[in-house]
C-alpha cells in the first residue's frame, strides 16, 4: 500500500490484507490507536521516513501491536526513544537521524531474527546504549556512527560481521574487545579520538578482520595487524614511522600480509619510509597511498 509523498499528516486506517506499507516522505505527525487493527498479524514491512512524529504521538495499540513486522524504517524523525515492536520476526531496523538519546536494554531480548540495526546521526552515548544489543544472537551489521559514544559498543552478540562507529568521540579500544567477535570482518572508526596509548598491543590482530578504517584520528604509530587483514585505512592521522613488523611478524614463502589497499596519506611520513624488505612482507599490496 504506496501512501508516501501525499503530504499525509496522520496514519490512515489500514485494510485488512497489507503486508507492506510505505509511508515515507510525508508530514505526518501522529499515529493513532488502532490504525493498524486490522493487520496486527499480516503487516510485515512499515516504512516511515522522512516524517515529524515524536514519541508522544505515537499512541498505545499502533506499532506495539504488529506481531509479524520484518522491517521497520523510522528514520528522519524526531523520536528520543526506540519504538520497538513486538514482533520476533523483525530482522532489520533502521532508526537513522532522529533525535534519539537513549536505547534502553531489554527492547531486543527476543529479537532472534534481527540481522541489521543502523542507528546513525542521533544523540547516543556509550552509557545509554549499555547492554541494548545483547538480545539479537543473529545480529549482522550494527551501524552507530554519528552519534556521541565514547567507546565501542559493549555486550554485541558473537555473530556481528560490521560494525561501524565513524564520527564519535571514542578515544581507546578495550583489550581483549574483537576476540569476543569472532566473525567480525568490517570495523570502521574514522573520525574518532584515537591515541595509541588507547590501543593495547594486538587488539586489531584478530583473523577475521578484512577491513579495518582507523582514518581521521590522532595515531602516531601503525597498529598491529593480522596478516589476512585486506583493506587498512590510516590516512589523516599523525604517523611518523613504518614499522614492518605492524604488518609482518615473521617473512617467508608462506608468511606474509594479504593486504591489498592501504592508505597512509595526510601522515607525517613518505614512501621513502617504507625498509627495502617491504615488498616481501607487503606482496599483495596493489596500491599503497602515501599523498
């Protein structure tokens, strides 16, 4: 059921039948109560972005009574608190540039079908979202960039394959933090805080890890890294060395990075940094950016 774009200021009723309805690029500014009485067991995708609704406007007997959603888009609004269904089938929610300042535990305990939660461009910080993510064991992709975290996000389930959390304000990266995520292949914290004296040795030498974005911080040294590591991007901090034994413990036949891209640009160092013995441990690399 198409009802975006029509400059709709409240939720109409919807008949019986809906499995998706779309909603988005409206004004609306209120659901009220019983609107989707008629699909609390059918409606499966509800799209809402780009709307004015707060949480007060959104009345008891709407969302919390849709048992089958899958999907949930509440992003470009102006909500302070998740609104969570109470759906175990819901596997992606995406709550992107509201206002939100808190994600209290205990809104996804039984969410065991939920793979992506982007909750980008709000107000979070690592305090208010202590324990939020604990309850989806299927969890793929969590997205909190943009928000007001001063460290990771703690308590993510063992399966997380991406996170993403540029533009916070983290300054360190617990010890011991990516072996509790083993199936982590994309982290990105560009646009951060990070000093090495907030980077304990080896934290970032997991085998998992194929992408790694440490861009835009305050690092004066490359961290060390696991060899299957493919994609590392270190432009715009304050490196002053190249260190091989970052990328390489040991070069043999066998032994060495499998990394491809690697950017050093906007740093304090230059190609004529790099030891003569690079090109053994750095074979794969296609492309090493310098300026």
């Amino acid at each position: 059921m198409y009802c975006d774009s029509r400059n709709l200021k409240f939720v109409p009723v919807v008949p019986t039948g809906i499995q998706y309805l779309y909603l988005h690029n409206n004004g609306i500014e209120e659901i009220k109560a019983g609107v989707f009485d008629n699909v609390t067991d059918t409606l499966r995708w509800l799209v809402l972005d780009n709307n004015n609704l707060t949480n007060a406007k959104v009345e008891k007997g709407t969302i919390d009574k849709l048992t089958a959603l899958e999907k949930l888009f509440f992003s470009h609004n102006l909500i302070t608190e998740p609104i969570i269904p109470p759906s175990k089938s819901l596997d992606e929610l995406k709550m992107t540039n509201n206002k939100l300042t808190k994600f209290p535990g205990g809104l996804l305990t039984n969410k065991e079908n939920l793979t992506s939660i982007n909750l980008q461009h709000n107000e979070l910080t690592s305090e208010s979202i202590s324990g939020a993510f604990k309850g989806p064991k299927k969890l793929l992709s969590l997205d909190v960039s943009h928000n007001k975290l001063k460290k990771l996000p703690v308590g993510v389930p063992s399966s997380l394959e991406m996170l993403y959390a540029d533009f916070n304000e983290i300054d360190s990266v617990g010890a011991g933090y990516l072996n509790k995520l083993p199936s982590l292949q994309y982290l990105r914290i560009s646009h951060n805080k990070l000093q090495d004296s907030g980077i304990p040795a080896g934290v970032f030498n997991v085998t998992s890890l194929v992408e790694l974005d440490l861009s835009f911080n305050k690092l004066q040294s490359i961290p060390e890294i696991n060899e299957s590591l493919e994609q590392l991007y270190l432009q715009a901090n304050e490196i002053n060395k190249f260190e091989l034994a970052s990328f390489c413990k040991h070069i043999s036949p066998l032994n060495y990075s499998r990394l491809k891209h690697l950017r050093l640009d906007a740093n304090n160092i230059t190609h004529s940094n790099m030891p003569p013995e690079s090109s053994n441990c750095l074979r794969q690399a296609s492309d090493i950016m310098f300026e």
